[in-house]
C-alpha cells in the first residue's frame, strides 16, 4: 500500500531533495573541475578536454531530468531513495522523517539494492 507523507512531511522531505541536488550540481562542477586542472597541467588536449566536460555535463543534466522532473508529493520518498542509494544523501540525515516514511525509503532501498 503507498505511503502519503502527510503536509509536514513533504516540507522535510523537499528540504531533504534539494539538499542532494545541490550536492548533485556540486559533484557535477567538480568532476568538471578536475578536467580542467588536467587540461591547465597539460595533461589534456584542448580539444578533448572540452568534449569531456560536455559529455559529463550532458549526461549529468540527463540524470538530473530522470530524478527531479515532474517532481510530486507521491515521488518525493522515491527521490530520496535514489539519492540515499547514490550516496548524495546519507540515511542518517533522514532522521526529521517520521519513521513510516524512513521505512518507506529503506524498502525502496532494498528494491534499488537488488
């Protein structure tokens, strides 16, 4: 049976998502940045340095889209499992969650797990 986070529940839970997509832009400029540093070493060609910067970028913007497009209410548990599961979030941090809503997620962990 689906679990609906009662209204105070989903301002934690959003709080919670967009905590781990800042962390997600983080990762994503700093994968960036050592393409750089590469490129400044001159261990990098220009020219395959800014291809691999675009392909990162386009394909986190990818993975961006398929999490957090069409975000709703009855996905914002689903959300947090894919961020707990890719370790943008720890479990730890869910601890302002009611304790449903924190099985919700390790259930969805344990699916992703599998």
């Amino acid at each position: 049976m689906p679990y609906e986070l009662p209204k105070s529940q989903k301002k934690i839970a959003r709080e919670i998502i967009e905590k781990g997509l800042r962390r997600e832009y983080q990762n994503s400029i700093e994968k960036a940045n050592a393409v750089i540093e590469k490129w400044k070493s001159g261990k990098l060609e220009t020219r395959e340095a800014y291809f691999s910067i675009y392909k990162q970028l386009i394909s986190h913007d990818k993975h961006l889209a398929r999490r957090y497009d069409n975000m709703s209410g009855s996905k914002y548990l689903m959300i947090i499992s894919g961020q707990v599961a890719d370790g943008v979030i720890s479990f730890e941090e869910l601890s302002e969650l009611n304790d449903q809503a924190r099985q919700v997620v390790q259930n969805w962990l344990d699916v992703i797990e599998s």
